[in-house]
C-alpha cells in the first residue's frame, strides 16, 4: 500500500471509530485495502457452477433488479421474505452499498466487490442478526471468517471495544464472537451464491445447504 493510502486508511478508521455510520469511510477503506481478498472470493466464486452462472450473468442486488414487493408476497420463512421484512424494519436502503456503479468494462474481480457489498444485510438476515452496533461486529466476523477482508478485521478489532466491550455484552464477547467468526470459516463461500435463485426457498433448507445457523435464534 502506498504512503498516501495507508494515509487515508489511518485517518477513515479513526473516523470510523469515533462514528461507525460513516459509509463513504467505511467503503474507501474496503476499497483499497481489500483487493487481494476480493481476486480470492472471485476465484472461490469460479469454483462453483452457480458462481461461474453469477459472474457470466452478473444479476445486480439493487431497487432495479430486486422487487420488494414481490418478496413481500413470499411465504414468511422463506430467504426473500425475511430479507424483505429485515429491509423494511431497519428502514435500510438496497442500493447504499452498491459501489462502484456498473459499467460494461468492469472486470470480474469489480462485480464481485459490488456483490459482495450488496450481500451485505442478505448476510445479516441469513445469520438473524440486526443493526445494531455490536450485531455488525459479528457480521464483519462471520465475514472475516468468509473472506479475509482486512477491512473486517479493522471493525472487530475497533468494533468490538466500542459496541461489545464498552457496552458490558460479555456473553457476545465470551460466545457470540467467536462463533460467528467460526460459521463464516466452514460455511460455504456465500459471495457466489445466487441469491436470486433462492428467494423462494425456506431458509432453514438454504442455512443446511450453506452449512449456516442463525446467531440469535431468529429466522
């Protein structure tokens, strides 16, 4: 890493510490920090038949592509319905971690970036987790365990101070923590799942096939 993007990587994730809303810090930080791991998930994904089927048809998961009101309709335990219900309770927007835009020239190391961000809260639903502060430190974990996305190691480490330590959740420090980093290194790599195949599905039959269980015993 270069001397002015080790820089900029510094002074983001102080940002980032004092105020983890801070996205734009957040995704410039996974953005140069995190190539390498993005060229292993994109290998991993080729190892797929689905995968190889995602990055030859490159689905987007944005408000274009997705219709919210069709996963609405979908049985209450079904992948697309819970995704649908966590998206409207936390008020979250599908396209806020959609960077950088597609574009024709995008190679396939660029989409899975764009993927992976945009798996982001169908991660949270498949693993029954919130947004609240500590819960995205056990996603990032779940996501370390996945990916090896130095990013995701910087808001554990940070993270876990602020939203778990400081907060006195000791049963997530002493339990929660651990496992989800230990569910995201044996569960199967879930930046090339093609979710849009599998919105109709019960999601207990989905978390057995990914090798998945949710943290907090929610659906």
């Amino acid at each position: 890493m270069k001397g002015r993007e080790a820089y900029i990587v510094a002074r983001n994730s102080i940002r980032i510490l004092l105020d983890s809303t801070r996205l734009d810090d957040i995704l410039e930080v996974g953005a140069l920090t995190g190539q390498a791991a993005m060229e292993r998930a994109t290998a991993l994904v080729m190892e797929s038949r689905e995968g190889r089927d995602l990055l030859a048809e490159r689905p987007e998961l944005n408000s274009d592509a997705i219709d919210f009101e069709w996963l609405r309709s979908l049985p209450a335990n079904s992948v697309g319905r819970l995704f649908a219900n966590h998206m409207d309770r936390y008020e979250l927007d599908i396209n806020a971690l959609n960077q950088p835009s597609p574009s024709p020239s995008d190679t396939d190391v660029t989409y899975i970036l764009r993927r992976y961000r945009g798996n982001h809260d169908i991660w949270h639903t498949m693993l029954g987790l919130g947004t609240e502060g500590y819960e995205e430190v056990l996603v990032h974990s779940f996501t370390y365990g996945q990916l090896r996305f130095p990013l995701s190691s910087l808001i554990v480490f940070f993270g876990t101070l602020k939203h778990i330590v400081l907060e006195g959740r000791w049963d997530v420090l002493r339990r929660q923590l651990t496992a989800a980093y230990e569910i995201g290194r044996r569960a199967s790599p879930l930046v090339g799942v093609y979710w849009e195949r599998h919105w109709h599905r019960p999601v207990g039959e989905v978390r057995a096939e990914l090798g998945l269980t949710s943290l907090t015993g929610r659906r």
